[in-house]
C-alpha cells in the first residue's frame, strides 16, 4: 500500500519522528499520497496527554507546508485526526480554511464536565452516546472518514448484542452520509487484554457485518501510522488480506474535493 491517509507524528505525545521522517520514508518506498492527522489539540487543553499542545498547532501547519515544498513529486495532504465536540463546532469551520481535511478518531465523548475514552463506554447507555458524537459528525460534512468504526469493542469482555446493534447503527451512518470507514492496522500493533484475542482490533464479528449486511460501504485500509517504518508494515499488510477474504468494498483514496469547506 503507497497510499497513507492517516499518519502521525510524535507532536501527538504517542508517536515517533516528524513530518520530514515520514515524507522521506514514503518518498525512499514510491508512496504516491501522504496525509498528515495528527490528534487535533483545542485549546483548553482538554485530552492535552495524548494531543499535541495547541501552542504546536501552526508549527505543525508549517512543517507540512515546507515539506510540500521540498518534495513538489509527492502529494502531501494537510490534516487532522479529531473528536467532534459540538462546542468546538466553528473551531472545525476555522480548522477547514486552514488544512484539506479532516477524519473522525472519536476516541471520547463529553458526558457532563467529563471525558470519558470509548474503552471506558461499558454501557449500551454510553456507547449509543459514542455513536450519537459520529452521527452528529457526519452530519455536519467537515469529515472524509470515519477512524476505527469498530474500536466501541475495546469496552466489551465479549461481542455481544450491543455491539451487534451498534455496528448497524454506525453502519447506516456511514451510508446514510456516504462516508467511508477505515479498516485501521494500529489495532493489531497493540496487546489486547482479552486473551481469546490476538491483537486489540480489528474486530472480524464488526467486519463480517459489514461485508454480509453493508457491501455498499466504501472501506479505506490505513496504517495510523505512529512511527515513518509502520506506513506500511505487517500490520498494514494482514489488513488488506482480511479486507481481500471477506470481500469488502475497498477504496485506495479519499475525495477530499467534496470536504465541506466553510466559506
């Protein structure tokens, strides 16, 4: 795979190396698209142990402009990961008039004064209020990917029947709005604490869903690449062999002329 839509940097607090790392790895192995989505920041500081600082925000804007610059043979996209946080809605509007895109890693939601992370989401109350943050998402256009639709499992001891409801609600979000999901290869770099288990995620029961019930669904495989060597590692390459055995609806690339730009 030459194509990463979704890479980032050590700027996030949980990753390796810096703009120039990744673009000169991906220019050395004939990549053909590169696009920068490290953990978008805001600026109370909110999720600050896994974001980069918001001091960073335009250092990192700049980063991407030089290397556009230094290797015009490349196309190197603009971006970031975020959450959608409904009180941040006309930072999201600002962020577009600046990058080229944006992609949904709604690893929280806002309950009350508290974040709480969707491993933690252990109730159907919870979780459908997970899934309720990606539909308002959607529904707003500033997004031209949903990150690791099937990362709600992590809450689970085991795939039940909420998470069978929950993978056809966020299904039919993703058609509903025609946006893509991502097949994300991070899951499998990570230990997962179920021992039945051997990787975190993907989960095959969300994946067998999908191809069963939504063929329909357009499916993007990306590394979430931490680190330049994971752009295309092991990793990425058990991904695309479990998208080619079950037969889904592979996409290499995203349309990011139809993201939604605020005038």
């Amino acid at each position: 795979m030459k194509i990463s839509y979704h890479t980032h940097t050590a700027r996030c607090k949980h990753g390796k190396g810096c703009v120039s790392d990744y673009v000169e790895y991906a220019s050395k192995n004939n990549f053909k698209v590169i696009g920068f989505t490290d953990h978008l920041p805001f600026s109370d500081e909110r999720l600050a142990f896994c974001r980069m600082n918001y001091s960073e925000l335009n250092d990192y804007l700049n980063e991407i402009e030089n290397a556009q610059k230094q290797y015009p043979n490349l196309l190197i996209y603009s971006g970031f990961e975020a959450e959608y946080f409904e009180d941040s809605k006309e930072y999201y509007q600002e962020l577009l008039k600046k990058v080229d895109y944006l992609i949904l890693g709604q690893h929280a939601i806002k309950k009350g004064n508290q974040y709480i992370f969707v491993d933690n989401c252990q109730s159907e109350e919870d979780l459908n209020l997970y899934v309720d943050a990606i539909e308002k998402a959607a529904s707003t256009g500033y997004f031209s990917l949903i990150n690791h639709p099937d990362l709600f499992g992590l809450a689970k001891e085991k795939w039940d029947e909420v998470c069978i409801k929950i993978t056809h609600r966020l299904a039919n979000i993703a058609i509903k709005y025609n946006l893509p999901i991502e097949l994300n290869a991070q899951g499998m770099r990570r230990w997962s604490r179920i021992n039945s288990r051997p990787y975190a995620y993907p989960f095959i029961e969300f994946w067998e869903i999908i191809a069963r019930d939504y063929p329909q669904i357009k499916i993007i495989v990306s590394s979430d690449a931490h680190s330049p060597e994971a752009l295309n590692d092991d990793a990425v390459k058990k991904c695309v062999e479990l998208a080619k055995s079950l037969n889904l609806n592979t996409i290499e690339s995203l349309d990011l002329l139809n993201q939604k730009k605020p005038k």
